[in-house]
C-alpha cells in the first residue's frame, strides 16, 4: 500500500528544511541530527491522523537487520509527537534511508520486545535515556518492517 495524497510540510522550519535537504540529496546530506555524524537520521511519511496530509519527519536511524525503530520521545516531553498519533491511526508508513523511500508498516513494542529495541536505541543515541528520565510517560518505541 503505497501512501498517497497531498504533502503538507512540517509546521517547524527545521524539520522542513532537513526533509528538503535530505530528499532533494537522495539521504546524501541532511542526514544526521544536528550536524552530529554519530546520529544518523531517516525520514518517515505518514498520513496525518487528523489532517489526512502526509507528513514527513527526520527520526533517529536505529536499525537491526533491516528492521527499524522509531522512538516518540519528544524530547522528553510531556506529551507524544505529532506523528505517533500518525502511526497509531495509520501504521502504514514509508521510510527513506539513503535514496528511495521503502513500505514499512509499524507498531509499538511492548515488554522485553520494547526493552531490546530501548537498548538498541540508547545504544544509538544517548539523550534518549535522559529523555526518559524528563518524563512521566514510558516513551513509545515502533518497529517498522517492510511490507
């Protein structure tokens, strides 16, 4: 199931920009958060949950076998972001690392299944374990596999 529809860009300049540069590179720049060689990104459309627009989002490369994780942390956050609403209405996603998005579908992973890809995630970007100390929230984790 390919995502169709309109794209509505992102609210925020930097997450525009960064989707921009990294599309229009084929993931050759704009890859990495903050400048950071040690923290990689993808890009994740999905279908707006309210809005039905797609959305494109950087997110953390986490990946293990082909398969990919998605962490909601927000920052620490008191709340979700925006895409995980996306996600749980429409799990339906395609995700872009290097040159040409691929279907993936996702879910939130719970227990151990949500323990082992919490370490992998840490393991890949270290903030996120204080994120998770700033919040009451447990944060969510997706898997994303390919369809």
């Amino acid at each position: 199931m390919t995502l169709v529809g309109e794209y509505e860009p992102s609210p925020s300049q930097w997450v525009r920009d960064q989707v921009e540069e990294y599309e229009a590179s084929g993931g050759t720049r704009a890859n990495v958060l903050r400048g950071n060689p040690d923290w990689p990104i993808v890009v994740i459309t999905s279908r707006g949950a309210r809005s039905g627009k797609l959305r494109k989002n950087p997110v953390m490369r986490v990946e293990h076998d082909g398969v990919y994780a998605a962490v909601a942390s927000k920052g620490g956050a008191p709340e979700h972001p925006e895409w995980y609403h996306n996600f749980v209405a429409d799990p339906h996603v395609l995700l872009q690392d290097g040159p040409e998005p691929q279907e993936y579908v996702a879910r939130i992973v719970e227990g151990e299944e949500r323990a082992v890809w919490w370490e992998r995630a840490v393991a890949q970007f270290a903030p996120y374990a204080e994120y998770q100390q700033n919040t009451d929230r447990e944060i969510p984790v997706f898997v994303l596999e390919r369809v």
